[in-house]
C-alpha cells in the first residue's frame, strides 16, 4: 500500500543546521491508525539539494515532535508493538544510527547556539 504524507497545522518543521534538509513530523496514511484513532506521525526529512525525502524511522516506530541539536535529530516516540512507553530517541540526518538516548522520558528541551 502506498504512504501517504498529510502535513497539516501540527506539523513541526525545522531545517537543519546548513539548510540542506528540512525536518518535519507528519501524519502518514496507511492501513494503520495511530492512537488518536487517526493516521499515525511520522517523522521526515527533506534534502533539498538532491530533491529527495527520507524516512528517518525505522520500521515499527512512532515518532514525533522532533529538536534538532547540531546534525541529530532528538524525538520522543515509542515502539508500535508491545507495552507503550514513551521514549526519546536520536537520529541523524540521513536516517541511520535510530538510538535509544533516554528511556521512560517523553519531556524534554535542548539548548543550542
């Protein structure tokens, strides 16, 4: 089944620190729903130099409300399958290297420069 990208008013954007890729978190239709009932978030990138976008998580995650800090991006979410537990997990900017970086923890704030 195809994705489909809907970005609408609770859709958070950030571009990174060169501004070559813009970060978004956005809901995905699909043939499955997110907890609301509705389509599930999902979080992006956008390079706009190669004019291409990336999936940032892997399979089987929800992810949303993302802080860029430096080339990683930080998010909370949680694991689709299994008990729900909120989580905060990094990424970088091409999609690999999804890590656990705090457990049980859905608050939090970065400070940049």
């Amino acid at each position: 089944m195809e994705n489909i990208w809907l970005v609408g008013s609770s859709a958070n954007f950030l571009f990174s620190g060169k501004e070559d890729r813009l970060i978004c978190d956005c809901e995905v239709s699909t043939d499955s729903m997110g907890s609301e009932g509705g389509p599930p978030p999902h979080l992006l990138a956008y390079d706009l130099d190669a004019k291409k976008l990336i999936d940032l998580l892997p399979h089987g995650y929800i992810c949303f409300d993302p802080v860029l800090k430096d080339d990683t991006v930080f998010t909370t979410g949680y694991r689709i399958r299994g008990k729900v537990r909120m989580n905060i997990y990094r990424i970088d900017l091409t999609g690999s290297n999804f890590s656990l970086a705090f457990k049980d923890c859905e608050d939090f704030s970065c400070r940049t420069r």
